[in-house]
C-alpha cells in the first residue's frame, strides 16, 4: 500500500492538498493511505517506525 503524508500547518491547508492528491491518485486507479500532520516532528517519528520508507513533498514555507 502507498502511503502519503500531508504536512502542513493550517488545517484547511492539509485537507486541500489531501483532496486533491486523493482525486489524482483515484483518477490514476491508486488508493494510498493519506496522512494528515501538523507538526514536523511528530512526521518524522511516524516515518522512522514505518516499516515502508515514506516519501516526502516540500512546499515553500516549510523548513526542513
């Protein structure tokens, strides 16, 4: 299974870019698991204990 994390600080943010990549990736036929956070490292915490690498998309505005 693909997973996805959504990282970014407001909420409305996370939900906007979860939709659209879900709409694209069901469009393509894929069905990820997209994950939603707030804070950068409580993402990094999840991705270490993940037992598939995750990658990862940086927007502007985010430091890293």
């Amino acid at each position: 299974m693909y997973r996805i994390a959504v990282l970014a600080e407001q909420e409305a943010e996370r939900q906007r870019y979860a939709e659209q990549i879900t709409r694209f990736c069901e469009a393509k036929g894929l069905f990820p698991q997209v994950m939603q956070y707030d804070d950068q490292e409580r993402f990094f915490e999840t991705a270490q204990k993940a037992d598939q690498p995750m990658p990862s998309l940086h927007f502007p505005g985010w430091q890293g």
